[in-house]
C-alpha cells in the first residue's frame, strides 16, 4: 500500500522516454502494466479493462466506467504536464516485449539457450560465455536433485567438459547429444584423472537416465522453446525504440522462479561484464518483490550471488540496478550497503522502520532521530528520497500519474489481450 509499483513504473517510463533500456523481473504480473501506456486520452482503450475495475453489484456500464478512469488518467497526467502528444511519442518510441519463461502468455523463453543454441559470444568473449554455460548446468541439475555447485559437483564438472568441448568446435549442446557423451564418452580424461576414475560408467549411465527423464517431460519442453536467453540483443535499440523488456515469472512457482530467475541473472551480469566502462547510463535493470530472493546469510538461493555482483558492480559499466521490496528486514545487508539512493515509503513495522533507519545512519549506532520521525508519518505514495552521496537532508518525493494504466497484476488471458491491443 506504500505506492512502490507505482513509483517503480514511473521510473522505468522515465528511463524509457530519456532513450534509456529497461529489463524488468515482474514476480507479481503488474510490471506488464507497462503494455497499458495508452497513446491516447480517450476512454475507449479503457472499455476492453473496465470489467476488473467494477464492483460485484456494479450497476454501470462498462462504456461509463472506462470514461471514470479516462477522466482520472487526464486529470492525473495534466497535473504532470503530460498531454496526448507526450503519450503518443511515448508509445511510438517504446517497445515492450514480455517473455514468460515455460508459458505461451507471452512470448516463450529458452531457459538453456546458453546449453543448447550456440552464442557468438564463445568466439568474441569466451570466458562470459562459460558463466552462462555453468549457470545453464547448474539448474539443469537442479531440476534433477543433484548438487549444481560449478566446483564441488563432478556431475557439473563433467557436463561442463562434455558441453563446453562441442560448443567451442562451434556445434551446439543440446540435452540429447550430451547423453551420447555420457554413454559413449569423447574423451579420455577428465582434468588428470582417466575418464572411468573421474565418473565411472554406473554413475555416467544413471546420470543420463535422470537427463532423459528430464528431456522426455512435456512440461521441460516449454522450457527448452522460444527466445534465446540474450540480454545484449534484448536490450538493442530496433528500429529506432527503446525496448522495454519484461520477463514475468507470475505464473511460476515459488522454486521455478527462483532457478529460472537465477539463470537470468547470471546471464545479466555476464552481459553486464562484457560492457565497456562508462559514467553514462546505459540500461535500467528493476527487481520489483525481491523478498526471498536476496536473504540474509546463510541462505543462498541462486538469485543472490547475481544479485549482489550487480548491486557492486553494474554501475562502473553504466547498468542502474533498481530493487524493490516491502519488507527490508530480509534484504542481505550487503546489497543494502551498495544502495546510493533510497526511496523509502510507508512501512508496515517498527523493526523494518528501525533497519532502514540504521542502514541510513551515517555513524555506528547513531540513529538518524529526525529522518525516523518523517518516516513513521509518511502517507500512501510519499517517499523519503536519500542520496547517500549527497550532503543535506533528505527530499520528500511525490511521483508523477503514470502514463501507464496501473490495473494490477495481469493473468495469462489478460496478458494476452495486453499484447493484443498493444500490437494493434
């Protein structure tokens, strides 16, 4: 109820209308709103979303209620100073793609496109190359149960070898033909150990079994379909727009979207390292609900060690990092140390009040009396906005109407009938 969604999607419109890419992770499903930036002031793009904002004995038409929320959209965004040419520019620039990873709601995603469809990247930057390839591994062996640490498990390190050997003599790597080179294997030695030391063939055959169990399941397939797993193409200016790219892991489960979401992100940051370094800010990266994605120690999902290396790192390679979350109390104190600027609004507990106030603190155990005092009185949609490299107390911030319709989180039908009309 603090407003974040909706400061967090005036934020990426922002981004998007200075010519800046965004890649947004949409965990709940209303960062799609984003495909709802309607070009015109007029009701009738309401009429078809009219239904979901009426009440159960709502006895109005649904011609009359889209014009209620047209009217308050106008009323909003000429308080902004945005008008129908701004909208119509904006629509015109931008182009929103959403990927939904193991669903047709969208457009499908390739989740082991770094395993399984070649990349340039392993002819121009090898080493890049190899992280998505190991991130690739590790969650292929996730999904069998089996350990996916890149240094301890010698099933990764033998899957690596395998994959890595086909991908450099410039062929793919796909699941089928690595159960060849696990029953028929390519090689005789694995580091300086023979082969049948390093993985004796019981081990090698039941490892390719569990693989094609794993390949033979109708629900993987959807996983091993659609776009390939590029942030660089992803996030290339086409035909003179800037992409806004949603990947909406709604429909997933809790631990579907941790591995798949994993895998993208080390896909992001080895992107992220492959840039030349800049001052100038090149993309915008929003996690929007980042809670249970970045804990505190000791756990360690495979969205964290990404998560962290970005929050370090991305911005001496001109990549901004933005998350999001209710509940800070569960955020890993070093990506909150790595935050530059704060916008903190409405929260919920004393003890979530108390640990953004300390993270803010400049001195040890010197809580800042004056910034907790304007905290514990915010209303719905005001931030307190701190820049922790600048001087001078902290800015009250009261963001913009969106130009996006701010409907909620989509479902797959609606997600489709949003692609639909954008398109049109």
């Amino acid at each position: 109820g603090s407003g974040k969604t909706g400061l967090s999607i005036v934020a990426l419109e922002e981004a998007l209308a200075a010519g800046v890419p965004v890649l947004a992770v949409d965990v709940k499903g209303d960062l799609s709103n984003l495909l709802l930036a309607f070009p015109s002031l007029g009701a009738e793009a309401f009429v078809p979303w009219a239904e979901g904002a009426m009440g159960p004995e709502e006895d109005r038409t649904p011609a009359a209620v889209a014009e209620e929320l047209a009217e308050k959209r106008r009323a909003g965004l000429a308080e902004a100073g945005i008008d129908e040419s701004v909208l119509a520019r904006f629509h015109a620039n931008t182009e929103v793609r959403v990927l939904t990873p193991g669903s047709s709601a969208g457009e499908p995603l390739h989740v082991l496109s770094s395993l399984e469809r070649r990349s340039a990247r392993w002819d121009a930057d090898p080493e890049s190359a190899q992280a998505s390839l190991s991130a690739a591994i590790s969650l292929v062996l996730r999904l069998l149960g089996r350990d996916p640490d890149p240094a301890r498990s010698r099933e990764h390190v033998l899957l690596s070898v395998l994959a890595e050997r086909r991908l450099r003599a410039g062929g793919d790597a796909d699941i089928a033909s690595l159960l060849a080179d696990l029953n028929d294997p390519p090689i005789a030695e694995v580091g300086a150990l023979p082969i049948d030391s390093f993985a004796p063939k019981a081990e090698r055959r039941a490892l390719a079994a569990a693989l094609n169990n794993l390949l033979a399941s109708p629900t993987f397939a959807s996983w091993r379909s659609g776009a390939s797993r590029d942030v660089g193409e992803w996030l290339a200016p086409k035909n003179g727009k800037t992409p806004a790219v949603i990947v909406s892991v709604a429909h997933l489960d809790d631990e579907e979207r941790t591995l798949v979401l994993g895998v993208l992100l080390e896909e992001v940051l080895a992107w992220v390292r492959s840039l030349p370094g800049t001052a100038r800010l090149r993309a915008l990266i929003l996690f929007d609900e980042v809670y249970g994605f970045l804990p505190p120690h000791p756990a360690n999902p495979p969205t964290k060690r990404p998560l962290v290396a970005l929050m370090k790192q991305a911005r001496a390679f001109g990549v901004g990092v933005l998350l999001a979350t209710q509940n800070p109390m569960d955020l890993d104190y070093r990506a909150l140390s790595n935050a530059g600027i704060w916008a903190i609004g409405r929260l919920q507990t004393d003890a979530d009040r108390e640990r953004v106030v300390d993270g803010l603190s400049g001195t040890a155990g010197k809580r800042d009396k004056e910034l907790e005092a304007v905290i514990s009185k915010l209303a719905p949609r005001w931030f307190v906005l701190r820049n922790v490299h600048a001087e001078g107390a902290p800015v009250l911030l009261n963001p913009r109407h969106a130009m996006s319709y701010l409907k909620g989180p989509l479902t797959r039908v609606e997600l489709k009938r949003a692609l639909a009309g954008r398109r049109q």
